[in-house]
C-alpha cells in the first residue's frame, strides 16, 4: 500500500514538473509578447515567412533529422529481429511486440533518443565556433559528457542494458560513441576551468547512485552507472535551463542564433521520448531494486528533464517575440521620426509672407 501510493505521488509529482513548465510557458508569452501572431492579417504572413526562413536557415539540421527518422522507418520495415539483450523468452518477446505495433519494442524510444542526441550535438559542434556563449556547453556540455561515459560503462560490462528491437543492439551503442568527441568539445572550458567542482560533482552523483541503484545486470559497476547517468541528465537540463535565462541568443541570422533555435525545438522532443518510456514501458519491480527507490528517480528525473527544457524552450520564444516587437516599435519610431523632420524640413522652406501694403 506504502508502495503505491509512493509510485503515485512519484508520477504525480512529474507530472506537476510539466504542467509548471507549460505555466511558464504561458507566462512569459503574456509578459514579454503581449501581441501574438495574428493570422488573419499581413502579421500573421509575417510569422509564415518566419517559419520558412527558420526552415532554411537549419538546412543542414533538418536534413540530419529526416535521415535519422529515414533509417529507423528503413530498419523498422527490415524486421523486428530477437531481443538483443537474450534475457527474455520467445513467449515474452511476442508479448513485447503485441504491446508495441509500431515500435515493436519500446526500446525504440530510447533508439531514436540517442540518435536525435548526436544530431544535436553534431549542430553545437559545427555552427557555435566559441565566439558566443550558448546553453549546451561548458557545464552542460561537461555534465552530459560524465553521462555519455557511464552509459558507455554499463553498455559494455552488462548485456542487460543494451537496447532491443530493430533500432537496437549496436546503433545507439555507436550513436553514444560518436558524441564523446563532440561532448568533449562543448564542454572541455568548464573541465579545465573548474576540475574540482566537476569532481566533486561526479563524487555525490557516485553516492546518490549507491544509495539508489537497481538490481539488473547482476553487475554493481554496471547498476551504479545506470543511475549516475541519469543524475548527470538530470543535471545537465538544469544547468541548461538556468544558462538559457543568462545567456544572449544573439544577432538573428548568425550561426549561433540558428544552433540555439534548433537545440531548443529538438531538446524536449527527443526527452520527451525518454519520459514517455520510463513512465510507461520501464514497470517498477521490487526484484528490481538494489537499494532506494530508483525506479522513482527515474521516473522523476525523466520528466523533471522534459519540464526543464520547455520551460527553456519557453524563454528562448519569450526572448525572440520581445525582440520582433522591440524592432517593430523602433521602425515605427524611425519613421515618425522621419515623417516629422520631412515637415519640419518643408515647413522651413515655406517663403516668408509679405508685409501689407498702405496707401
């Protein structure tokens, strides 16, 4: 009884996490852009034409996505395979698959997880030359590369964690391998700048996970780094959310403003994924549990994540609508600026009328 009322407030309490994001989200579109997008009228064209210069702008973003999505239709449609993981029965399996049509496992999730991660990062890495400051670096950047070590950890010491179903086995294993480098490159200023807070860090994560671990892989390095890679998530969408409230987007059209309105469209889709399988697919099992209560961790974290970055999501729109009307007002002020200096201009030309005439 103790136990379910805990899982609900659990989920509960996650998914308060969201509602306060979507909150913040209304708020700041009130408070900072009092008028929206009127679609009945040449503003609401304004905002189209927005949309279609973003959408080229992130050419090459897009272009990563639709060959992310392309390959998991294309190794979808090629077979549902056998569970990688080898830990479940033929009976099992079909069970698995009759629960997830589409998906054929819910391990899918996190498949297309990885992959849009590496798209992400793939975008930081090549457009943000560190002449501007965006959210995903430094400590983020740090916090998600201690993450991406621990999942490589527990991959390679326990079978038990590898992914199954089409999208499974050694593509999101090579999808984590391919973002160290990257994650090494976003977030190496904050290693050198900071070693000891980024020890200290990894050290209570190490305790936390000792306190709250499962019981998976029969393998306590493995169980351990689980956990410490979700805290490090956890982590690093605080981080990010709090460096999103300091940090200037920059000038429209540069490199960096068009990386940062990507990262910001692609961040909560790709954590909503993983919230959706740790609330849904990822059942609690006290056979399960090595010490605490990870299964509420996971589930909380999850959604504490997904609720951190739409509530940065929130800021950067709140940001890009103050500034189109902080440019509307100036245009505006310029041109009865103008339009009073033209009169004023005329008006000084004006010939000087002639004195009357007496007889």
């Amino acid at each position: 009884m103790i136990d379910s009322l805990a899982d609900g407030f659990g989920i509960g309490g996650a998914f308060i996490c969201v509602v306060v994001a979507m909150l913040v989200l209304r708020i700041e579109l009130q408070r900072r852009a009092v008028t929206g997008p009127n679609f009945g009228s040449r503003q609401g064209s304004g905002y189209a034409e927005g949309c279609q210069r973003i959408l080229r702008q992130c050419a090459p973003e897009a272009a990563g996505v639709v060959a992310c999505l392309t390959l998991a239709a294309a190794m979808r449609a090629r077979g549902d395979g056998m569970s990688t993981a080898g830990v479940v029965d033929a009976a099992t399996w079909v069970q698995i698959k009759a629960n997830w049509p589409l998906l054929i496992t819910a391990d899918t999730l996190l498949s297309l997880q990885a992959m849009l991660r590496f798209v992400v990062l793939v975008s930081v890495a090549l457009r943000c030359d560190g002449s501007r400051v965006v959210p995903l670096a430094d400590e983020v950047g740090a916090l998600w590369l201690g993450a991406g070590l621990a999942r490589l950890v527990y991959g390679f010491r326990a079978s038990a964690y590898l992914l199954d179903g089409p999208l499974g086995g050694n593509l999101p294993v090579a999808c984590e391998i391919a973002v160290i480098p990257l994650l090494f490159v976003v977030g190496r200023k904050s290693m050198w700048r900071a070693p000891f807070t980024m020890a200290a860090i990894v050290a209570a994560t190490a305790i936390f996970a000792g306190r709250n671990h499962l019981n998976l892989a029969n393998d306590i390095v493995a169980d351990l780094c689980f956990i410490a890679a979700h805290c490090m998530d956890f982590l690093a969408s605080i981080a990010y959310l709090l460096r999103t409230l300091l940090v200037d987007s920059g000038p429209r059209g540069s490199t960096a403003h068009i990386s940062m309105g990507f990262v910001h469209l692609l961040m909560p889709i790709q954590q909503s994924l993983s919230a959706y399988y740790f609330l849904r697919a990822f059942e609690a099992s006290p056979a399960l549990v090595g010490a605490g209560r990870p299964f509420d961790m996971l589930q909380i974290g999850n959604v504490a994540q997904l609720g951190a970055y739409l509530g940065a999501a929130s800021l950067y729109l709140a940001e890009c609508f103050d500034g189109q009307e902080y440019r509307t007002n100036n245009s505006e002020s310029s041109e009865e600026m103008s339009i009073g200096s033209n009169t004023m201009g005329r008006a000084s030309v004006l010939p000087e009328p002639e004195p009357p005439t007496t007889f």
